[in-house]
C-alpha cells in the first residue's frame, strides 16, 4: 500500500501532512482547520485509490525486483559472457511483465 509507512519505519510525506493537519485540528478544532484536516485526507485517499486503481505502485516495484536481481547477477558473475548475461536479463524482464500482466486479474483492493 501507498500509504503505508515505508521500510525504514518513516511515514509517508501524506501522511506526515495529514497527522500536521490532524494535530492542528486537535490543538485548535477551528473550522478553517478542520477543512484543511479533509482536504488533506480526501488527497491522500484519492492517491491511494488512483494507487489500487492502477497498480503503478507495484508495477514500480516490480521494476525495482528486475532491476536490482540483474544487478545482483552482474555483481556474483563478474566475468559472465554477454550471452549469459543476455539470458539472465530476458529472464528477469520475462519475470516483470509476468508479474505485471497478473495485475490485470488482480482484485483492485
């Protein structure tokens, strides 16, 4: 999930800008506080919907995978011939648009 904290234990910049507004609202509970407080929520609802919608989020991780998995490859095998490395690429980008094309039949949430 977009929203989520992320793998160093840190919130998201949307999520830091809501629990501001949040704690605003608490400090203050004025009205122009409060809107504020919506307004960033329905921001950071709507992203995470367009997110589930889209599945950029995972697509974008997927990418990542292959990315770092062919760097991984490269470092283990310094002295790999172009043909082996040629075939651990097209492994890697066969597995990224397997993935990818399974969101397809993904349920959205």
């Amino acid at each position: 999930m977009s929203g989520s904290v992320n793998h160093t234990g840190e919130m998201s910049n949307a999520q830091l800008f809501q629990q501001v507004a949040l704690l605003r609202w608490l400090n203050s509970q004025t009205e122009e506080d409060r809107r504020i407080l919506a307004a960033v929520t329905g921001v950071q609802v709507g992203r995470e919907l367009l997110n589930r919608l889209t599945g950029q989020d995972k697509v974008d991780a997927y990418k990542r995978d292959c990315v770092l998995s062919i760097a991984q490859f490269l470092r283990q095998n310094p002295r790999a011939s172009q043909a082996q490395i040629n075939a651990e690429v097209e492994k890697n980008v066969l597995l990224f648009a397997t993935r990818v094309k399974a969101l397809e039949t993904a349920p959205i949430l």
